[in-house]
C-alpha cells in the first residue's frame, strides 16, 4: 500500500513540473513589442496624414469629403465625392504615395440634398 501511495505521490509530482517551467517567450506586453506598436501606429499616422497632404494638394479633388485611414500600409479612402473622375483620381494619388502598399477605395458619390 505504501509503494502504490509513493508512486502516486511521484507521479503527481512529475506530472505538475511543467507547470512550474519558464518559458523563453517574452510576454506580448514587453517594452520591445510596446515600442513596436508605437512605432506602427506612428508610421500608419504619418503615412495617412501624407495621403491626405497629397488628396488635398491634388487639382480635381475636393478631400474634405474625403476620410483617409492607414494600418500596416493600406490605406482605406472614405467618405463622399462629388464624379466619378474625383473617385478615381483619389485612388489613383493614394497609390502614388511613398509607402502605400494598398489602397481600398470605398469612396461613394454624393448625390447632395434630395439624394
């Protein structure tokens, strides 16, 4: 009786181990990946506020109408323009910045008040 307790003892024992085990991940909340993220956000600030200075610096577009979001090198237009030539253009000036890897254009036009 006293061997089987031993045994079941040790085999408790042996198989809690891994739970007391380090790894060698580093948590996702360090300071390295917490400066990363700052760094992304930043660059996906920059790379936004460069399309807008584009859009905005662009004969034929209103950007007012205009929402630019960026992450990770896409960037996404929004919002309402007034013809369809404005649509294009808008793309076509988002893809011709540095650092754009892609552009999602979900622009619509606007119709003005009656719809």
């Amino acid at each position: 009786m006293r061997r089987l307790l031993r045994i079941v003892t040790v085999s408790c024992w042996a198989l809690s181990l891994p739970a007391f085990a380090q790894t060698d991940q580093a948590p996702s909340s360090s300071p390295a990946s917490q400066a990363a993220t700052a760094d992304a956000k930043r660059s996906d600030r920059a790379l936004a506020r460069d399309v807008r200075r584009a859009l905005g610096s662009t004969r034929g577009i209103d950007a007012q109408g205009v929402r630019v979001t960026a992450g990770h090198g896409a960037i996404t237009l929004s919002g309402t323009v007034r013809t369809l030539d404005e649509m294009n253009t808008a793309e076509r000036v988002a893809r011709s910045v540095r650092g754009v890897q892609s552009v999602s254009n979900k622009l619509t036009l606007f119709r003005g008040e009656g719809g």
